[in-house]
C-alpha cells in the first residue's frame, strides 16, 4: 500500500499521473477555494472550529464531484 501511495506521489509531482495537469490543478484549486470561502464566510456567524470542520466537509465532499472527469495517464 505504501508503494502505491509513493508511486502516485512520484507520478503527481513529475506530473505525469494525469492527462491534463492544467485541469487536474484547475479542479484542485476550486476545491481549494470553495473550502477556504466556506471558512471565511462561516467564521463571521459560527465559531472558528465549526466553520473549519464545515469547509473542510465542503472540500472534501466537492473533490470527487470535481474529480469524476479526469484522466489518469
């Protein structure tokens, strides 16, 4: 499991596990995003460690969404 893991990791940043690196990034970083906005916004009206679990619920449940499409080199 361990190989697998640093197989997909050596891949990853000699970017050659995805076909399209640009969109891989590009979907990462609205993930990314999407998350730190839930974070910023939530602060505002609930406490810091309820907006944290909350945007990073958001993140985690819009990766595979985002994901679905990609292509695996």
């Amino acid at each position: 499991m361990f190989d697998l893991v640093a197989n997909s990791a050596k891949l990853f940043i000699a970017g050659k596990l995805f076909k399209d690196n640009a969109l891989a990034m590009r979907q990462l970083a609205i993930g990314v995003a999407a998350g730190a906005i839930a974070i910023v916004v939530l602060s505002k009206i609930v406490p810091l460690w309820a907006a944290t679990i909350v945007g990073g619920a958001i993140s985690g449940f819009l990766q595979p969404v985002l994901f679905k499409d990609l292509k695996y080199a």
